[in-house]
C-alpha cells in the first residue's frame, strides 16, 4: 500500500514513517503541505492521511481541494480537534475516516487497510479473454492463470487506476519505482511484460507523452 501522510509534527511524522514502513506500507511523508499539490500531480496513493492543524494551511481546506481535484483517493484525517462539529465538517467536505490523538498506531494500521478496501476501481476487470483480479493478483486467460513479476503488477495497477489516461514516465517512476532513478528501457521492458499477458493494442505509446491502457 502507498500512503501520503500530511503531517507538520515531525517527531510524529518520522515515528509514523518508520512504524508503517515496519507494517509494509509505503510512505511518503509531507510536512510542508505547500508540497501537496505537485506530489498528487504525480504520484497515486491508496490512501492518504492528513492533519487539520497545519502550517500554513487548514487540513480541512485541504480535503476541500483534494475532492476537487477530481481525487477520489480515500482521506483519514489525523488530528487533535475532538469535536463533533470538527467531524462533521471534515465528513462533508469528502473525508472518509477521522482519528484524533493521542491514538493506538495499531488502529491506524486497521484503519488504513480498512480504507484501502473501498476500492475506487473495480477489483474485476476484464479485456478481451484476460480476466484480472487486482484484489489477489491473479490474472486469468480462461481458466489458465498467467503470472506477472511485482513490478508489472504494481505498473498494471497504476494503468488501471489511470485507465484511459496518458501516463508520463514521472508519474510511472514515482509509483512504482518510488522515484528511483530508472532507464526509460526498463519501463520498457515491463511495458512488453504486460503485452505479451494483455490483449493486442491495450497499451499504448504516445511518443514524448508516456502510456496509455485503452
């Protein structure tokens, strides 16, 4: 799972970091909130979790911009405020969940995963004669089950949650590769993975603009 922690606490923020690592959550950790909009530009979380009390903005302007941004991704809000009415302006504003601290890090993990399940896309996909179930990570053709390395399968959900949209290799890098410095042949090469499993013509190559999966 890959998460976006917005948090200005930075001994917070770096215990929280290294105790989700600990769970096997992928974590990118933003204590200066001005950042978000250029990280949600190119990077996909499956859920993200805020602060309301920030630096140099509300966490609930946040959610606001976040939804309107055409975000669907699951939001728990992680804060101090206690109050009702605290709740209820984050719920409508397009938060999912809300955990005021002090809190138990083991009910933050069960809530997280309970948040990645509310899948914005569907976990059943099917293309052709390839049936793909992104839930178990199995991939059918007909009764036949095909295999795909971690890689193609963290690139194949990347594809399908961008479905019919171009992605650019910054955004393919940031996600799969968590930014690391990657070839272009590579990204390549997982690309052909994904073709010889996908039907003819789904993915495909906009020269100087990135992928798409039609």
């Amino acid at each position: 799972m890959k998460i976006l922690l917005v948090e200005d606490d930075r001994v917070l923020g770096e215990s929280l970091e290294e105790y989700l690592k600990l769970e096997n959550f992928e974590t990118l950790w933003l204590w200066d909130e001005r950042k978000l909009p250029n990280v949600l530009n190119v990077y996909e979380f499956d859920v993200i979790v805020i602060d309301l009390i920030l630096n140099y903005s509300r966490g609930e302007d946040l959610i606001t911009f976040i939804r309107e941004k055409g975000i669907k991704t699951p939001i728990l809000i992680l804060t101090a405020k206690k109050r009702v009415e605290d709740k209820e302006t984050c719920f409508l504003r397009g938060a999912d969940d809300y955990l005021t601290k002090p809190f138990e890090p083991k009910e933050l993990v069960l809530r997280l995963l309970a948040l990645s399940k509310r899948k914005h896309i569907d976990s059943m996909i099917n293309i052709g004669d390839i049936s793909i179930n992104i839930d178990t990570k199995i991939i059918l053709k007909g009764s036949k089950e095909i295999k795909l390395s971690k890689t193609a399968w963290d690139l194949l959900t990347l594809f399908v949650k961008r479905k019919g949209e171009i992605i650019d290799k910054e955004t393919i890098l940031n996600y799969v590769w968590g930014g690391k410095a990657v070839g272009e042949e590579v990204i390549r090469a997982y690309i052909k993975e994904l073709r010889k499993v996908l039907p003819e013509g789904t993915i495909q190559n906009y020269k100087g603009r990135g992928y798409k999966l039609s």
